[in-house]
C-alpha cells in the first residue's frame, strides 16, 4: 500500500475558510502564494493535498497540536481575520480556522481537502451525485481555486484546483499526514460516490477479513479508505486524518496534559504499524500511526 504524504508546500490554502462551515469573514481575497514555488508542472487529481481544522477556540487548539507534534504555528491575518497554518519542520501540514460555536453547535472539525484538475467540473458532478455545496469555487491569487462540499453522508470534503501543480507523492515522516479514511454506514455507497465525482479507481481491501471495507487509489498509489463507522451512538460519519509518529507510547502521553483524550487505545493494526485515536481539547479528532520498524510500506501489495 503506498502512503502519501499531504502536500508540503500547501502553505495558506485555506484561508478560504471565509467561505466555510460556520464562518463568517471577508468578502475580498486574499493574496496568498501558490501551492508549489517552483511550480512543480505535476498533477495528481485524487490525492489529499491539505487539511484545515475549524475550531472555536484557536488559541487551545495551536497549544494542542504545537504540544502534541512538535508542529510550530504562525497566524496570519486579512481585514481583522486570523489564520493559522501549523508547519513540519520546514513544510507546511496544516491550517486553523476560527468558526463560531453559537454557528456550528457542535465540536471542532478537521476537513481534508482532495486535489482536482477541475473544479467547476468536479462540482457540477457532485452536486449531480447528491452532495451539498457547503462553500462554492472561489479563486485566490496565484493559488487556484477551493470549495467545501458535504457528500451523500453528510460528511464535509474540501476540492482544490492549484494553479502551480501538485507536489510530489512522496513518503511521509513522523509529523505528516499519512492517510485518511472515511467511516460510514454504506462503504461501497460512498465508494460509488466519491469513484464517480473524483474518478477514484474503488475496490473492496484485498485483505483477509476486509472485505466489507473499500479503498480509494489513483493507478498503483491508495489515496484513502472507507469503513462501516462504529456500532456506537455517539458516531457520525465523517473522515478520519491520521498523522504518523515516531513514537506512539510517548505521544498519547503528552495528550492529558493538554487538554486532550485519548479516543481508541493504541493497539496493533496493518502493515506492521500501532494506531490510537486521540480529540483535541476543542473536539478535533485525528489518528496516529507508528510503523514498529520505522519503515513506511510504500508499495505493499
């Protein structure tokens, strides 16, 4: 299975957020960079280039993750309005987005946004397939175009069109964001669903008592999972980031004291790999994942 790593130069694409779930904001865009400088010339419709948490209180959520993961934070701000984009080391992994509890109702979110070629094509086949446009294409200066959806379960999913190329599938380090899965009541509904508006190729998981599970894929590169959500009351649908670590026992440690909880116990799991599930002190909920022999499996059959 090949594993990819979010894009490393996907710095401030989503200051969009203005258009997003929840939020108010500026009507003018902002001036921000392109996704890739240099410009990379590549394309990879289907693969997940960025994510963005929207959260009512930044200020828990960037001690939360900066904490967590080592990541540093930077906030930016246009016409009275803070963004905030969370780097690896030198490459940017993710964004923070301030949303209105009394808007939203509910919890902190992350949403995972898939690179498209097309992305006024790409909306008019969602919308075709039964999805809600949550935020239309809005273009941004040197960086392309971004709109949110919510799909057939209700499940938000963010759609960029860069106007400098995709970065490269490369594989990714402790810090990165290593996949992403979908859980829902119907796997293969959503399967058909996300095969039709963003051509993902979908297949049940070859794996011995997986079959009931569906995996998304572009050629020989899996860009992301589907599973029938948890047989518990509190579930919903919705995608699941997981981030890779060095060290699983010695991150989940460090949640507690910063407001967090650990969701799922780590346990083992795929490809020689242990996986927890942790929520931040806001409601953001990512997964971590530890390979036992510090190697990713970039092409596992």
């Amino acid at each position: 299975m090949h594993f990819t790593s979010f894009s490393r130069r996907a710095t401030l694409v989503a200051l969009a957020a203005t258009l997003a779930i929840g939020i108010s904001g500026s009507g003018r865009a902002a001036d921000f960079p392109a996704l890739n400088a240099p410009a990379t010339g590549e394309t990879h419709p289907g693969k997940f280039v960025w994510a963005e948490l929207f959260t009512a209180d930044p200020a828990a959520a960037t001690k939360f993750y900066t904490g967590v993961f080592g990541w540093t934070s930077g906030t930016l701000n246009k016409d009275g309005v803070g963004y905030t984009v969370f780097s690896n080391g030198t490459h940017p992994v993710a964004g923070l987005r301030r949303r209105s509890l009394t808007a939203i109702g509910h919890s902190a979110r992350w949403v995972h946004y898939i690179a498209v070629a097309d992305i006024n094509g790409t909306l008019a086949l969602a919308t075709k397939a039964g999805a809600t446009i949550r935020a239309p294409a809005r273009p941004f200066p040197d960086l392309g175009s971004q709109a949110i959806i919510t799909d057939v379960d209700g499940s938000p999913v963010g759609l960029i069109q860069s106007t400098s190329g995709d970065s490269a599938d490369t594989d990714p380090v402790a810090g990165d964001w290593n996949w992403v899965h979908l859980f829902v009541k119907q796997p293969a509904t959503a399967a058909e669903f996300y095969r039709t508006v963003f051509n993902y190729e979908t297949a049940p998981d070859s794996r011995p008592g997986k079959s009931a599970e569906w995996v998304l894929s572009n050629g020989p590169v899996n860009r992301g999972g589907i599973s029938v959500i948890p047989d518990r009351e509190d579930a919903k649908p919705g995608w699941l980031g997981v981030i890779r670590v060095a060290d699983l026992d010695a991150t989940l440690a460090l949640v507690p004291g910063l407001g967090g909880e650990v969701m799922v116990a780590p346990h083992e799991a795929a490809f020689g790999s242990r996986f927890a599930v942790i929520a931040d002190p806001t409601g953001g909920t990512v997964g971590l994942v530890q390979y036992l022999n510090n190697v990713n499996p970039v092409n596992h059959p």
